[in-house]
C-alpha cells in the first residue's frame, strides 16, 4: 500500500520540494516545528527507521547535514536539528529542522496553522540557501515539482 510519502514523492498530493535525488527526496512539512522544517524522505518505502538498510542510512544522514547547513544559513540558527520518530506516517523519514535550543525540539509545538505562502517562502529560503552552497544540481526545477530538470 502507498504512503502519504509516496503519493507526495509520485505528485498525487502536493509538496513543497527543495530536494530530489535518485534515492530520497526533501520537503517543507506541513506542521513545522520551526521555520523552514523540511523532512528527508527516502524514495522507497522503508517503514521505520531500524528497518532501513544501511547504504540508505548513511545517505539520508549525509541529506540531512547538507539541508542542516542550509537551514542554518537561511534562518540564521546555531544549529540544526534531527528528529527520527515515525510515528505520524509509516514511512522512514528525518525532521530537520533549524534549532535555537532543546526545549522547542517537541512535536507539540508544532504548528497546524501556517499559510500556505509560509510555508512556500520557508522553503524557498532553504531551496535559495543549498544553491548558494553548490547544490544546485539536485533542487528540483518547481518548488512543487519532486523530478530535476
């Protein structure tokens, strides 16, 4: 059965894409934490964090410092942060998201009520901030669009 993941991945359900290679692909949440919270999503269905192989592991860790570094710079944050829980959709997948401290680092102080032009502007700031760092090659084409072109 597909994922919530893999319709957003496959374009049946609109994302908001600041990353795609062949193997995972990055976008903004809905519910973020923080502004710009992106999630690193794996392109197969891996349903949990501890089932993935390691291969795939060591890539989307290796994403997730890529868009952390990114997030610090768009946001001006001293860290980044990782979060791996999985319990809201049954698909691997890494919350990054900037951080100014621990306490904040809670899905309970996520946000359900941002506009949709946040949301785009957010992620347009990291999109903005990974090209600045030479990663142009791997930002997809529309901000809504999971494929390179």
């Amino acid at each position: 059965m597909s994922t919530v993941f893999s319709k957003i991945i496959a374009g049946e359900i609109p994302g908001r894409f600041v990353w795609a290679d062949d193997r995972a692909v990055v976008f903004a949440t809905i519910a973020p934490i923080t502004d710009g919270h992106m999630l690193v999503v794996p392109r197969d269905e891996v349903d949990q964090y501890t089932d993935a192989p390691d291969d795939l592991l060591a890539h989307l860790a290796l994403l997730a410092k890529t868009v952390g570094r990114a997030q610090q710079a768009a946001f001006g944050s001293p860290r980044a942060a990782v979060l791996v829980a999985g319990f809201e959709v049954e698909h691997l997948h890494l919350h990054v998201l900037p951080a100014w401290d621990e306490s904040s680092l809670r899905f309970d102080n996520a946000r359900h009520d941002v506009p949709g032009d946040e949301l785009d502007a957010a992620a347009e700031k990291v999109r903005d901030a990974l090209r600045d760092a030479g990663h142009g090659a791997n930002i997809p084409t529309a901000l809504g669009a999971p494929t390179l072109g």
